[in-house]
C-alpha cells in the first residue's frame, strides 16, 4: 500500500510516497450446520465495503453445490457458482454494497446433520 507523507527540510516541504506492507483483517470463522435432506440449503451472509476484496475457504465432509450471491432491486447475482465440491478456495471482489451470501445446498440424502466449516478475511487491497 502506498500512503503519501509530508516532509519538511530547510524550510522546503516536500510530499513522497512511502510504501507500507499491506494488512488483511483477521480471519473470522463460521460453522454452518447442513442437514441431510435432499436440497437443504445453509447461507452464512455478510456485508462488506464496495471494494473491498474479501478471501475465504470452506470444508465438509459431504459434497455440496455452493455459490456467493447478492441481490440487486432487479437481480440475483452469482460471482462465484460451484458444484459437487467438499472444499474450496477462492476470493471475490464486492461489487455492490448489499449482503454477499454464501450459499451450499445438499443434493444427496444424507442420514445425519453435518458442519461446513468457513473461513474468511478482508484482504487489503488499497
């Protein structure tokens, strides 16, 4: 990240660019409990800044459809669909200032409840 400072010497004031080590939030984590009918769905969702590019990872010990969605006044938007997955990495950018939903849904019959577990961070991007 850069960030400009003012410096003064001899009376001239000058303004440079010192460039500092970028930061990303704390990971925060989150347990979604899944059930085992099929087309259950779990929907952990989160607000974030325009912009703002936010990191995150999940697991389950089952294979679900998962995706991150917002919706508009008109629309539901997809910035990320996958299917038949256990586990995923991946990152988007905030493109509207509305909640962003991570969404898994289950297509198989399962005979129990399981977790699906979250973890996401802000990464700094400025």
């Amino acid at each position: 990240m850069r960030k400009l400072f003012i410096y003064t010497v001899a009376g001239i004031s000058m303004l440079l660019p010192v460039y500092v080590a970028s930061k990303t939030a704390e990971p925060s984590n989150k347990t979604i409990t899944m059930h085992g009918a099929v087309n259950a769905m779990g929907e952990f969702c989160e607000t974030f800044a325009l912009g703002e590019q936010v990191s995150f990872e999940f697991s389950s010990v089952h294979k679900l459809n998962f995706n991150i969605h917002y919706h508009t006044d008109n629309a539901t938007k997809f910035p990320i669909k996958q299917v038949n997955i256990s586990e995923f990495a991946g990152s988007f950018v905030v493109e509207e200032v509305t909640e962003q939903c991570f969404m898994w849904s289950n297509k198989t019959k399962r005979d129990s409840k399981w977790n699906v577990e979250l973890t996401y961070a802000v990464l700094d991007s400025k």
